[in-house]
C-alpha cells in the first residue's frame, strides 16, 4: 500500500503525501486497529512520513436471492441469509482493501 501511494506520490515530484485514506472491508482479513498501528512505522523513511491515515470499514454483505435483497452479515457469517435463513454464499461486499484516496500538497499550496 506504502508502496503503490510512493508511485502516485511520484507524478508530482515536488509534492508530499498529507493523508492516505483506505477502505477495508470486515471479510478482507486486515483488521483496521492494527494498519492504524503500524502505520507510523510502515511510513518511516519514506514520502508518506508523517502523512494521517483514515480507515472507512465496510460492513459485510451478501445477495439472497430468496428475498431478493442485500443483507449485512458479521464475522461470524455461516452461509445463510440472516434475515430468511436460506443457504446463499453471495458476498457482495466485505472483500475490499483498496486505497480511496491519497492527499499530496505541494509548495505552492496554500
């Protein structure tokens, strides 16, 4: 992630990473208090010293089919729709772990 924000960073040669914001999903498997943690660390010595982080949790979803409609799902999700009970494995959201923005000011702003 550090990595793919110092190759945007890039395009503005004079600029600097102020903040990174992610959006993780609840099913992604990254747990957000411990990017929050490793951060600082993850960023030192590179562009993005010193740059905030801000992590969006998206909530897990799946598509039923039985009640033809999105339904949230937890951790503890076993493959059935909470609100009918049907078997349905459609995760629409909960996967994501992408990078949704990356702030770079330059000199010259004010």
């Amino acid at each position: 992630m550090v990595h793919a924000v110092e190759k945007v960073a890039a395009d503005t040669p004079d600029g600097r990473v102020t903040a990174v914001g992610l959006r993780v999903g609840t099913m992604s498997g990254a747990i957000p208090e411990a990017l929050e943690g490793a951060w600082p660390i993850a960023i030192a010595g590179t562009r993005l010293a010193g740059a905030a982080l801000s992590v969006e949790v998206l909530t897990a979803q799946i598509w039923c089919s039985s009640c033809e409609s999105i339904q949230e799902v937890d951790e503890f999700y076993a493959l059935t729709c909470p609100a009918c009970g049907v078997g349905c494995g459609n995760l629409v959201h909960g996967r994501e772990f992408e990078i949704a923005y990356a702030e770079i000011s330059t000199p010259d702003d004010p």
